[in-house]
C-alpha cells in the first residue's frame, strides 16, 4: 500500500513538473516572438536580419560568460577561505561590489540577468526531480518541511521588499530618478512649506511686541491697552 502511495504522488509530481515545464516552454516562446519583433523590426533584408540575431547572440552569450566568471571566483574565493562559505553566496557578493563601485556596469550583463530572471523557473525543474528521488526520506517530517518552507518564502519576500523600498528611498535622496522619488519632492515640499510658515510666525510675533511709530513724527504711538 505504501508503495502504490508513492508511485502515486510521483506520478502526481511529474505531472505538475510537466505542466510548470510547458508553461515555460510557452513563455519561451512568447519571449522570443517579442525579441524577434523587437530586433526585426525596420530590417529590410534577411542578411541584416541574421546580422542582428548573431550580434544579440553573441551578446548574450558574452555576458553570460561574464557572470559564470564572477561565479567562478567566487568559488576560488570559497576553497582558500579558512571557514566553509558556498561560492554561490561569495559569488553574489563579489558581483555586488562590483556594481557598486562601477568596476562592472550593469549595461554588461544586463541582457543576460533579464533573461535568466525571466526563465528562473526552469531551475526549480532539477531540484523537483531530486525531491521526487527523496520524497520517502522526506515524507515521515512533511509538516516541519512544509512549515519551514512556508516560514523561509514570507521572510524573504518581507526581506526583499523592505530592502527594496529602503535602497530606492536612499537613491531618491541621494537624487537618483526612483519610483519613490516624486514621493520624496513632496515630503521635502511639505518640510519646507512648514519651515517657511514656522519663520513667518516667529517674524509676525516679532514685529508685534514693538510699539508702532507715528509715520513722519518718531513719536511712538501708546499701546492700545494703555488708551483704555
């Protein structure tokens, strides 16, 4: 019995990998047709045509080249270390700093981190298939991975977002154009109308505590609670 459960949910597994890895291939496709309008577009000859397909080749493939780099030496970087870090996490460091101190610009790889961001999904298909080789290892703590997982996936996107809003809020003050820069105009807008309206009532209460003078005579009028 327990082995026609298992069967079964391979079977289910499969068939939701099957289904995840059409609807990539379909997404695929639909981003190729984009592309090829794209880059098609006003060639007038098949040979321009090729020329542009070979040149976005090559580009991609270039850049691509040149993040399996940063990889690489992250993993170099991993091995001589003298505690146990993955390579991937140094690599990803490694490629941060790059970015930010402009040694690596991102119009170099660029094209090739939109493309993988775009079909992520195709490498979740290794890991679901080694579950799948596991899944009687996994079954008897299923709830505890399934609570971690769960747990993991709403840290993460919290992490990710706030982080998010906090570097763009950054780079709105630093005048950087961002989504939240209109959003930090107007709340340096309204700190200033305040400022503004702050010192004309101190100049107002200033200009009231003196006596007003008689125009053309130097006499200083009497203060009208004094007259009654």
């Amino acid at each position: 019995m327990k082995s026609n459960n298992d069967a079964a949910s391979v079977k289910c597994c499969a068939r939701k990998i099957w289904a995840h890895f059409k609807e990539f291939v379909a997404s695929v496709k639909g981003d190729l047709k984009e592309t090829h309008d794209e880059m098609f577009q006003g060639a007038d000859t098949p040979k321009q045509r090729l020329q542009r397909s070979v040149k976005h080749g090559l580009l991609l493939l270039a850049q691509l080249c040149l993040i399996m780099g940063v990889y690489a030496a992250g993993c170099a970087l991993a091995s001589v270390l003298p505690i146990t870090l993955p390579g991937n996490i140094l690599g990803m460091v490694l490629l941060l700093v790059l970015l930010g101190t402009h040694i690596l610009k991102t119009k170099y790889i660029s094209e090739a981190c939109d493309y993988l961001i775009d079909n992520m999904s195709v490498f979740f298909i290794p890991a679901g298939v080694a579950i799948m080789g596991c899944f009687s290892i996994l079954e008897a703590a299923a709830a505890k991975f399934a609570f971690v997982c769960i747990a993991t996936t709403v840290i993460v996107f919290l992490a990710t977002s706030y982080t998010v809003l906090f570097v763009s809020w950054i780079m709105a003050k630093l005048g950087k154009d961002t989504a939240l820069a209109p959003a930090v105009e107007a709340e340096n807008a309204a700190k200033a109308n305040i400022k503004n309206a702050d010192s004309g009532n101190t100049h107002g209460e200033g200009a009231g505590k003196h006596h007003p003078h008689t125009p053309g005579t130097g006499i200083i009028s009497p203060i009208a609670g004094k007259e009654a």
